[in-house]
C-alpha cells in the first residue's frame, strides 16, 4: 500500500484551513479534488487503496518525515 499525503489548502500559509487535497508527491496529486474535512480526504485515500498520512504541522515538506503521521 503506496502513501498518500492529506494536506491542508491552502499550502504553505498560515491562517485558516480552507480544505484538503491528496498529494502522490511535491507536484503530483491523487485526485483534482478538494476536501471539505481531513475525514472525507481520508475515507477516499483508503477506497482507492492507499495509506493515508496527515500532516503534524501547517508548512509541510513531504520530504521530511516528522512532519507527518499515519491516519490510522
């Protein structure tokens, strides 16, 4: 089961968290899509066969694995 990252929107800003997108990668999304909740980005991760990993902090790096946590 590949990851997929559940990121808040918009990146890289402080201040209110307008949605979630689900990233494959720094360019690459799963879906064009935008979330309302961190849930509903999570309950389609999984129905299309991946690990959900939700974001620690407000400015993330995918690179970086401390800035993430398993959505299990």
């Amino acid at each position: 089961m590949s990851n997929v990252y559940v990121e808040p929107l918009p990146k890289h800003r402080e201040g209110a968290i307008e949605g979630y997108a689900l990233g494959l990668s720094a360019n690459r999304r799963l879906t064009n899509d935008d979330y309302k909740t961190q849930a509903d980005a999570i309950k389609v991760a999984k129905a299309k066969g991946y690990k959900p990993l939700v974001a620690r902090v407000r400015k993330t790096d995918k690179g970086n694995p401390d800035h993430w946590r398993s959505a299990d």
